[in-house]
C-alpha cells in the first residue's frame, strides 16, 4: 500500500525541523538579534573591538579545536576488502547435491535426502553456488590435509586479492586478525598467514574461533579498540573465512543436516587503519550484543555429536527467532548512536504513551525507520528466514535487502564473510555514493548480533571482485516461498 503523497510531505516536513531544531532555533535567534541592532551599532562595536583580540580568539578557539581532536579516540577507516571468488568446478548445483547423496545411502537415508532437498529449494540458495573440493568426494574427504588445502585457497585468495586493489603492503601491516568457527588447525590460521606473506615478526596477530558467522564484525570491533590508541599509519589486516571440509555431517538429524545444505566455501579480507589515506569508508560505530545468559539462546547454534557419535553443528529451529529476539536488543543499544533526534522523539513519544495508558490500552512502540540513517543495510546472509525475519522486525523493503537476497542465492552463506560479498555486490551495481551510509548485520554463535556501520569516503573506482561474471544478470526474481521446513 503506497503513503499518499500529503502524509510523505508531512513526514518530510517533521523530520527536517527537528532534526535541524538547534539550527533553527540559532537562526532565529539570530535573526531576531540583528533586528533589534541597527548595522550601525554592530559596526561600531566591532571596530572597538582590537585586532589583538580578534587575534587572541582565533588562537583560544583553535587551541580549543586541538584538544578537542586530541581528546577524541582516532578515527577508524577501511582502506580496502577483497573477496575469494569460486571458479565454476566447484560449483553444487541441487542435482548433483540429490545425486551424491543417493550414492552414500549408508550414510543419510532416503528420508533424510528429501528433507535435504527440500530444504535447498526453499533456502534461497541458487545453482551457482560452490562448496570445497572435498564435498566433490563420494564420501566427502574430512581429512586434515583437505582442509588445509580449502584453507589456503580461500584465504590466500582474497589476501591476494585485497592487496592488490590496494598500495599497501605485506610488510606495512602491524596487526593480523584472522577469523574461522570451527576448524581450527595447528599453527593457527594467524601463522599460516604469517608464513604466507611473510609479515614482519613483531606483527600483533589474534586468531578468533568458535565465534559463528558474526566473527567477522566481531574482529571489525577489535580492530577498532586496537588502532584508536595505536600511532597514526597503523594497518590491521583481517581475515574471516569458515573452512567446511572437515566439518561435513554424516548422520541423519534433521537439524544437524542444515549446515551441510546452507553452508558454501568463501572468504574476504580487510585492510583496516587509522589514517584517511587512500581510505574508502569510514567506521562510525561497533555495538555487540550478547545473549548467551538465556539457555536457549546458548544453544540455538550448537556443535555436539548425534545418537550415533557423528559430530556436528546443530542448528535450532527457532534460529530466526532468536535472531530476531537479538537483533531487538542490539537495536535497543545501537539506535540512539545512529537515529535521526526526529526518530528518537518519535521513540520517545511511543514509550510514553505506553507508560501512561499502561493497564487501559495497548499500544506498540513505534518501529524507527533506520531508512532515514542508512542509504543501504546489509544483512548476514545466513538463511532465508534470517534475512526475512530481520526484513519484517525493520520494515525493509525487497529492494533494502537485495543485497543479502542476491548474496545468498549466488554464493550461499559463506558465515563471516557474507556482509562484505554484499557491500561488494552494491558496489557492482553501482548503487554507493559517496557519503553513503551502510549498516552490516551479523549474527553467531553464543548467540549474539554485531551492528556496525561505516560511512562511504570514496566508491570502488571498477566493479571487479566476486560479482565481476555475474552482476549483470541480477537481481533475479526468487520463487515465493510460504515458510521455511
């Protein structure tokens, strides 16, 4: 249902007073001042007014300004990303995927296969999508030495990539933070990259697990507490990626099986510093919310073992929920940092009236436009159902959340590194600006929601990276689907 014109006015009018309410009131304020004071007396004054003291409040106001910035945490850009993209031979179309798993009956039973495909037709998922040579494998190779192998193409691949959209080097970069959930091989992830590029031996590096698809914003926000005290120039190099060959699932629980058919091979890398130059987005903010104290919410994404002693990653059927349960209380701390003062009254407003008609009406908080914030909102691409409970809690529109639809169908859901597919997405498109303002959703294991929000400094100059053979035939329309399995 479209909003007749008069109300959209309306709406356009309230927001432009208040959230200009200050200046308003400083320029009729003004305004009236002058009024009242012939330009002859102003004149008067200032010309009693002696140069040397013009000249003492210039420099009062510029000391002022001085420590104001040195008082002030450093500002935190993003120089560069770069994504891995997967060449055609790893592609899992659904009939390979059915035909596989009819040639491993022993391992998941008929029932189990058509749960499995039933579930890919109503992810959001496309034919393009890739997992790791391993998966190719009748039974898939869970090896260590598969794994490894995944490893080192994902991760050197869009290590590889990031450098060379950037004129940073290897040996320019002071900290390292690689991120991956499950495996988790000795030496870490953080030396395996070390080695690769040979880093400076005094480089800081962190390796993060067990942290779910939100681990990549979770490492933004570590970054960030590092190079606002660290010496201007500093470079943090990132790395988030989840590595599946080791990780398959070979049982029969339903709930377990849902990794195997949402989860596809990926990775990207970021280069982060405290200097602007050659800086592409600005960060402007880093909120975390945890919700591991509530029972439920600790086990939503869970890796144990089924009946038969076959490990693997359960996943809740209250997954979105839950999600949608956290998402409120990250927005609860996120809000007033990001919203519009027009927003915030309006917020205000609602809970007001809420407290005094308590008991004699029922009356719902106002849902803040975060449209009015953000010019484009990228939502973990996690599933289907994320991404619509997300819509339906924020009242996005298809067109808000294409970016994480089309991230989905094209490469699934590649945890930590999704949201950075999907700005890559929207900056193929041709959709950023400068000045822009994006906002990436993250939920993970524990279970916590990740908000951060960046400012577009300078658009990508092409639109090479993951979307480079493709972009050109999306957005594609997505069959309607009632509900998830």
């Amino acid at each position: 249902m479209k909003t007749p014109l008069h109300v959209k006015l309306l709406k356009a009018v309230y927001r432009l007073v208040v959230d200009n309410f200050l200046a308003i009131v400083a320029v009729a304020a003004a305004a009236a001042a002058l009024q009242r004071t012939s330009p002859e007396t102003l004149l008067a004054l200032a010309r009693a007014i002696r140069l040397v003291h013009w000249l003492l409040a210039l420099l009062v106001a510029a000391a002022v300004a001085k420590l104001r910035r040195l008082g002030r945490p450093k500002d935190v850009y993003l120089v560069e990303y770069g994504c891995f993209r997967p060449k055609p031979c790893f592609r899992a179309p659904f009939a390979t995927c059915l035909e596989h798993a009819h040639l491993m009956p022993y391992l998941v039973d008929e029932d189990s296969v058509s749960f499995a495909i039933r579930l890919l037709e109503r992810s959001g998922l496309g034919e393009e999508t890739c997992v790791p040579e391993a998966y190719h494998y009748m039974p898939p190779d869970r090896s260590l030495k598969a794994s490894r192998e995944e490893t080192e193409l994902v991760i050197f691949s869009a290590v590889d990539d990031v450098f060379a959209r950037t004129s940073v080097k290897p040996e320019e970069i002071d900290v390292l933070i690689v991120n991956c959930s499950i495996f988790t091989p000795t030496p870490v992830f953080s030396d395996i990259v070390v080695n690769r590029y040979k880093l400076r031996s005094d480089v800081q590096n962190v390796n993060l697990s067990g942290m779910g698809c939100s681990a990549g914003l979770v490492s933004v926000g570590l970054a960030k507490n590092l190079l606002q005290v660290a010496p201007t120039g500093t470079h943090v190099l990132i790395v988030s990626t989840e590595i599946l060959s080791s990780q398959y699932y070979v049982g029969t629980e339903r709930a377990m099986l849902l990794p195997n058919c949402l989860f596809r091979m990926g990775a990207a890398a970021m280069i982060l510093s405290n200097s602007s130059e050659h800086a592409r987005f600005k960060l402007t903010r880093v909120v975390r919310t945890v919700t591991a104290a509530r029972d439920a919410d600790y086990r939503c994404v869970f890796q144990e073992e089924d009946e038969k002693g076959n490990t693997g990653i359960r996943l809740s059927k209250d997954l979105a929920t839950t999600a949608g349960h956290a998402l409120k209380s990250n927005i609860a701390a996120f809000g007033p940092f990001v919203l519009p003062a027009s927003e915030q009254l309006l917020v205000a407003l609602s809970f007001l009236k809420r407290k005094l008609l308590s008991g004699r009406a029922k009356v719902r908080l106002y849902r803040p436009d975060f449209r009015t914030a953000f010019e484009h909102i990228c939502i973990h691409a996690g599933g289907r159902g994320v991404i619509d409970e997300v819509q339906h809690g924020l009242g996005l529109s298809d067109v808000d959340v294409e970016a994480s639809r089309m991230t989905l169908h094209r490469f699934g859901n590649t945890s930590s590194s999704s949201v950075l597919y999907e700005l890559a997405y929207l900056e193929a498109k041709g959709m950023m600006r400068k000045g822009d303002r994006v906002w990436m959703i993250s939920f993970g294991a524990g279970f916590d929601c990740n908000s951060v929000a960046w400012e577009c400094v300078k658009p990508a100059v092409d639109a090479e990276g993951p979307w480079v053979d493709c972009i050109h035939r999306y957005p594609v329309q997505l069959p309607e689907i009632a509900k998830d399995i």
